[in-house]
C-alpha cells in the first residue's frame, strides 16, 4: 500500500519545493518508492530542484492531452519525477478537469 504526503501552502516562497524535494530524496535513500508530483502548474520549481532543466514532456503536456503519463516521468536522485511545465505557453493547454486521473494513474 502507497502514501501520499501532500504539500501546499496558498502563498508562493514558503519552501513547499524545497521540502518537496529534500523529503522526496531522503525517503528514496530510505528505500521506498518515491514520485514527487509538482502540480503548481504556474510557478513549477521541482525540476529546477532536481536537476532536471526544462524537460521535454511535462504535467502540462500530460493535461492537455498531448502526451502519455508515462513519457512524462523522470528520474533523478533515485526519485520518480512528473515535472510540471515552466513555459506559460503549455500551461494555457492544460485542462485542470484531468489532474483526477494522474492522481488515480500514479496512486
């Protein structure tokens, strides 16, 4: 059986990437299975963090119907990733009605 740790705070620079991230990478050096899910879809931090400087295929992508769950998962530090996209231009495509599903898809 899988946990979700959500983090969220309604104003932006409160450290929610950094705890993210750190969290995310002690837990897989622990051994468990981890996939860090960056759904701030206009301020997306989480690649930046991991290492992973614009990625081809994103949340956003994933959204709008562009692209399959499973192109858009990276891995960094021993850590799943699903990156959302930086660029304005792909976030104006995505559909927030399909986040459900990731969450169902990755859960």
């Amino acid at each position: 059986m899988g946990y979700s740790i959500a983090i969220a705070s309604g104003k932006g620079g409160t450290g929610k990437s950094v705890i993210s991230t750190n969290l995310g990478v002690v837990l897989a050096k622990a051994g468990k299975n981890v996939l860090i899910l960056d759904a701030d879809l206009k301020m997306a931090n989480i690649s930046l963090l991991m290492d992973l400087e614009y990625p081809e295929i994103t949340l956003s992508e994933v959204l709008s119907g562009e692209a399959d769950l499973k192109d858009a998962i990276y891995e960094k530090y021993g850590v799943r990733i699903l990156p959302a996209g930086i660029p304005l231009s792909k976030v104006k495509k995505a559909r927030a009605d399909r986040l459900e599903n990731v969450f169902k898809e990755i859960t």
